[in-house]
C-alpha cells in the first residue's frame, strides 16, 4: 500500500543503496543498473566526485540562493558549458522539460518581433512532459485527454529531408530536435539529414534547438550529441546527466538571441542554485575530458558490437540494434517478447527501461566498465534465452 499517483508501473523490488553501476536492494540482491534513473546518474551510484561536492557544500551551511543571487558555480558552470557548447548565456532550472520551456519561450519571443511563429519537432520525439513541452513532443498518447497544447507545431518525419523541406515556410521560428531520440526509441539521426537542417537554418534564418537533455554530457562519447554533425545549435537543452542524480536543468542560448532577453522574461525559484551548480560544474569538468569521452566512445563501440552479435544470433526475436557511445536500444519483433524479455532481465539482475512498447533501453552509467558491459550483455542474451 502507499498513496502514490499512479503515473508509474513500479519496481517490485526496494532499492536501499548504490556503489559504482550497481543498486542493492532490501532483500540483498545486487542489480547491475543500465537504466542509471534514465541516464542521469551519469557517474554511477556513491562516485567521489559526488559525494565530494555534497560533503563541500554542506560545510557553506547553504543549499538554496534565490536565483538573483551570485555565487560561485553559478558563474563557473554556466562558464563551463558555454565554451564546451555554442558559446551562448544560460538559464538555470530543475529539469529536462524546464529547460525545454525556456528554449521554446525564448525562440517564440524571438519569433514574434519577427513575425514567426511556427515551430517544427521531429515524429518520434520526445522533450518532456509539461504542456508546453508536449506540445513538440510527438507521442500522441502523452497528451490525450489534456484539451489544447500550445503553440503552431508541425511534425517532420525524422531523417526525411524532403518533408523537412516541403514543411518550412516563412512563419517557421525554429527546428526542435534530439540528434540520438531517446523516448522515440533510438533514433539516431542521419548525417544528411542534419546537413539539411543546418543548411536550412541558416538560409532561412531559423533556430536549431538541439534537445540534449539525454544524449548530452558525455552519453554518446561527445559532450553533446550535436558535436557528432558539425551543427551548432542556437538554443541547447541539457538536464538528465548534467546533474549526475541531482535535479538541474540548463538552456544555453546564442548571445545574438539572448540579448534580448530582459530581466524578469524568465525565472525559476530553484534554478542555479548553490548545491546543484557545485555538483553539476564537478561532474561536467570530470566527464569534459578526452580521456573520460573516448572511453565512452570504445565502450560504447563494445556495447554496439555485442548488441549486433546478439541480434544476429536472434533474428527470431530482435528486429534491429541501435547505439551511439553509451546510449542502445534493441528492438524486438513484437510488444510480447520485449516485455518478457525486459522483465526476465531484471530477475536475472540487470535494470533497464523499455520504451515504445518493444524496445528495451540501455542506458549505463557512463563510468561502466568492459566486464560490465560484457555480464551485462550475457545476461540479456540469457534472457532470451530462458
Ligand atoms: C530528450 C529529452 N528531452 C526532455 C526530457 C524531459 O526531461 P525531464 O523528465 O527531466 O523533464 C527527456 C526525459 O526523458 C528527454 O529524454
């Protein structure tokens, strides 16, 4: 019994700790987590680093400025993810669907001095679950019975660059997209189709919103995913792993459009705050370096070579494999199988999520070792198996 809303089909199990890519549970088992709470927990469970920034920030005495306050890893971080990204100013909030509220807010303010107003997402998307972000989301499911979204959104097929083309016009503001789909079953978007987009961007002069939240900081083996395409975008939404398991959200703006941006446009009560600008500039600086992102991209090649073998060795049951650095998908023949699969592999000891209906998502800590990948991927095929 509990008095949850019940917007989640909850885990049969109680989790009481975390060390390293591994959950422990209050009847002792220990799960091998490649969900890592939705690839958020982006340096595993219990990492010094964390642990670190916690322990410093408690000896301040504070958690929470109001965000009009100055205080040193405000500074830093957005410092931080400016020279890392498109060189732009930042809005702190909570989370991945805040950080999308700002970016679509400041395109549409940005829009409407030019009498723009339209806005294409991509099919198959996802950013978030408050109206406004529901609004370019494409899951009809996630926004049924809710009366009107905001906004004039027109849907693109993902990677199709005519219909990218034939959907444009002269009242379009700006072009939403995840460069690797998370939600929508991970799609990972063609080289062609983010030339089109860029190329198209800049000869219409319309916004790139790159949607980072998931396949950002250091998930696809780049810092952000766009950095795969040589695109740039002009508004970036981060949250998920920025925060490594603390709630913050980020969007970071091209000073050509933040310039107009006047105080009181925007706010948010705990976004920028002392505790989570401290955690999130630490996790950043330690995951921003070669060393750590080409690790993400060989273990990441790992993952994908074994995912491919599997599918190989099971062309009955999986459809096709899909990875980008630490970020997978597979997809199975059907919604049975997927669910029977996802939840023999979390007995036999490994987390995941499952999306779509019949994908199953693998997400790691980004910390995730060889042997890690290779255990988790013989229990998946065990699963398939039994
Ligand atoms: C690409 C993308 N955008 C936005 C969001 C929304 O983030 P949040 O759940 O933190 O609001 C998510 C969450 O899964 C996401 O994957």
């Amino acid at each position: 019994m509990n008095n949850l809303l019940k917007t989640y089909k909850f885990s049969n199990f109680k989790v009481i700790k975390g060390r390293g890519c591994y959950l422990h549970t209050s009847d002792n088992k220990k799960l091998l987590d490649f969900s890592a709470g939705v690839a958020v927990n982006s340096l595993g469970y219990n990492h010094p680093i964390v642990k670190k920034s916690l322990q410093d920030q408690i000896k301040t005495g504070i958690t929470h400025l109001s965000g009009s306050q100055m205080h040193e890893f405000k500074t830093k971080l957005s410092k931080l993810l400016s020279e890392n990204s498109n060189k732009g100013d930042v809005f702190f909030s909570n989370s991945g669907a805040e950080s999308i509220e700002a970016a679509l807010k400041i395109a549409r303010n940005y829009g409407s001095k030019k009498g723009k107003d339209e806005i294409i997402a991509m099919t198959s998307s996802f950013h978030g679950r408050t109206i406004g972000a529901l609004s370019v989301g494409s899951n009809k499911k996630y926004k049924t019975d809710i009366g009107p979204v905001p906004g004039k959104v027109k849907f693109c097929k993902f990677n199709d660059v005519s219909h990218l083309k034939k959907l444009v016009n002269k009242k379009t503001i700006a072009i939403i997209i995840e460069f690797i789909q998370g939600d929508g079953g991970i799609n990972i978007c063609s080289k062609t189709f983010a030339k089109a987009i860029k190329d198209i961007c800049k000869s219409k002069k319309i916004l790139l919103i790159g949607d980072e939240i998931q396949g950002g900081i250091g998930r696809t083996g780049k810092i952000f995913a766009y950095k795969h395409y040589g695109v740039n975008p002009d508004i970036i939404t981060s949250a998920k792993g920025l925060g490594s398991g603390i709630p913050i959200g980020a969007t970071i703006v091209k000073k050509y459009i933040s310039k107009i941006i006047s105080t009181g446009f925007h706010g948010s009560t705990f976004g920028g705050g002392m505790l989570q600008t401290r955690i999130s500039y630490n996790v950043l600086k330690y995951i921003n370096t070669k060393s750590f992102l080409n690790k993400v991209l060989i273990n990441g090649k790992l993952l994908s070579r074994l995912l491919k073998k599997m599918h190989d060795n099971h062309i009955d049951k999986i459809v096709d494999t899909r990875c980008l650095g630490l970020m997978a998908g597979i997809e199975f023949r059907n919604n049975e199988i997927a669910l029977k699969t996802y939840n023999k592999m979390a007995k036999n000891g490994l987390i995941s999520t499952l999306i779509q209906d019949k994908i199953i998502r693998l997400t790691p800590p980004l910390i995730v070792s060889k042997n890690e990948i290779n255990k988790a991927t013989q229990i998946v095929a065990k699963s398939l198996r039994n």
